[in-house]
C-alpha cells in the first residue's frame, strides 16, 4: 500500500503540478487513511469499498473533527481511488457515489465603518513607518484587494494621476479605482517615506520594509495587529478583513454585487454572493432593535 501511495504523490507532484501544501496536505490525509486501513486489517487496498470509506469518515466525525476537515479527507481519498482506478489498481470507484459533506460557510467577520475609522486613524505619520502604514491601511480598504495584491503592487501598478491601481492575479488583470484620501495617504508615502527606507533605487515595490525589502504577508500581519489593538477592537482581524468589510460596506450603500465582483476579482459570482447574506443579517437585526412588533 506504501508503494501505491508514493506513486499516487509522485503522480500528483509530476503530472499535476500542485503546490508543496497541497501535496503534503493530500500525502497526511492518504496516509491517515492507509494507517486506519491497517488498524482494521485491510491491508489490501482493492479488498476495500464504500462501506470502508464511510467507516473511515464515520471514525473521522467521532475524533471530533471538523466537516470541512472530513470534507477535505474525503476529497483527497476520491482523488487516491480515482488514481487507482485509472491505472487498474482496483475494478471498481468506491468513492464514484459518494457526496461530500455540506460544510457550512461561515460568515466573515466585518468591521463596523466606525471600526474602520477607527483602525485607520492608529497610524500617525509622524515617522517612515507611520506614513507607510498610513497609506497601505487606506489603500487595501479602499480598494479591497487581498494582502498578497497588496504586498506584491510595484510602482509601475499605480497610477495617482487617474485614480487607480492595476493588480495581476495569474492570467487575469484588473484595473480598481482609488478615492481621493487613499491617493492623498499613498502620494505622501511616496514623497516623504519611501525614498528614505528603500536601499536600491532600483526596487520595484511599491511598499517595503524597514530593511528597504519588500513588504512580506508575514510583516503586514504584524503591522494590523499591532494597530487592531492600539484601538482596543474587540474583534479577530485578518489581513483579510478590511477586504471583507470594503465588499460589505459597498454593498450597504447600494453598489450591484456584479460591480463588486469584478473589483475582488472573484471569478464566480457565488463568492461575492456571500456579502449579501451580512448584508440581509444586518436589516435583520435593525428591524429587530427598531420596529416596535418586531
């Protein structure tokens, strides 16, 4: 079983081209499962079927794990089966009529636009650093892109001027415009931070580091905690949260969900669909508190 396993990740390292964390997220969750077969005495991958796998996420639901955990174990052992199948190892899928569990999609957590101003007025451009954090804070809300956009922009991506950035994703490229206090923060990083913390003239990033680097994800998660709490917000935030809060406050003040798509760069409709339910949450709870039947 050892050697079916290890050419089933060569296949998927050589011919797939997956990531280091996906191969070894799909090498823990086959090898859990190979470990499981033996404790029950399959040791003959082709003796097992629908019932085995079951089993398997049924022992899974009873160590407590999570169903987006058992979702994604299964995934993993349909793609083994699916790998064996093709290459004879077994005559018959035992995973072909299998469904995944529904996993529950948790709503993202949003700041208030209090919150937001709030976050945004912590950095005091008294200094390089406070000035650059300055203009990343009121960039990445003004703009919703992911912190990986942010931290990869180089110069050549921003037009002040006109009003807007340029991120690539991929193939894909898009084009998001920035308001007036965000241009207003980036310019005067530009002008009395960046020259002075930049070591090599020929650096390409638009936001760096101390050391003059550019700016990791890493840097950047530091750089929102430490302000999270100089204002005393009482809420888990992610690099990803002032994305999800730009998406939901645009959606409050009547923008379409297409518009918002096409400016997170979703590439399904159904990913953005999610801002929607915040929003139908939020009158929900204003017609609570305000309508005096409700």
């Amino acid at each position: 079983m050892e050697v079916q396993v290890e050419n089933f990740i060569n296949f998927l390292e050589r011919d797939k081209r997956l990531s280091l964390n996906t191969l070894q997220s799909y090498k823990r969750d086959i090898e859990q499962y190979t470990t499981y077969l033996k404790e029950i005495n399959a040791t003959n991958i082709a003796a097992t079927n629908k019932t085995t796998v079951i089993a398997y996420l049924l022992h899974l639901q009873k160590k407590g794990r999570a169903t987006s955990t058992i979702s994604r174990n299964l995934a993993s052992i349909r793609s083994f089966y699916q790998y064996l199948h093709k290459n004879k190892v077994i005559e018959i899928d035992p995973t072909a009529e299998l469904e995944s569990p529904k996993v529950e999609k948790k709503l993202p957590q949003i700041l208030s636009t209090q919150e937001v101003e709030l976050l945004l007025d912590q950095p005091k451009c008294l200094d390089l650093k406070g000035i650059r954090d300055k203009a990343m804070l009121e960039l990445l809300y003004a703009t919703g892109i992911r912190v990986s956009e942010l931290i990869s922009l180089n110069l050549s991506d921003i037009n002040l001027e006109l009003g807007y950035i340029r991120c690539n994703k991929g193939t894909r490229e898009r084009s998001i415009p920035i308001g007036s206090i965000s241009v207003a923060a980036v310019q005067e990083y530009l002008q009395k931070s960046r020259n002075f913390l930049i070591q090599d003239v020929n650096e390409e990033a638009l936001f760096v580091n101390v050391n003059g680097k550019r700016l990791t994800r890493q840097g950047f998660w530091k750089i929102i905690k430490h302000y999270k709490n100089q204002a005393n917000i009482n809420k888990d935030i992610t690099p990803h949260t002032l994305r999800h809060s730009f998406a939901a406050h645009l959606l409050e003040n009547g923008a379409d969900l297409r518009s918002i798509q096409e400016m997170l760069g979703h590439s399904d409709i159904s990913s953005t669909q999610i801002y929607a339910q915040i929003a139908k949450n939020k009158i929900k709870e204003i017609y609570k508190k305000t309508h005096p039947r409700a």
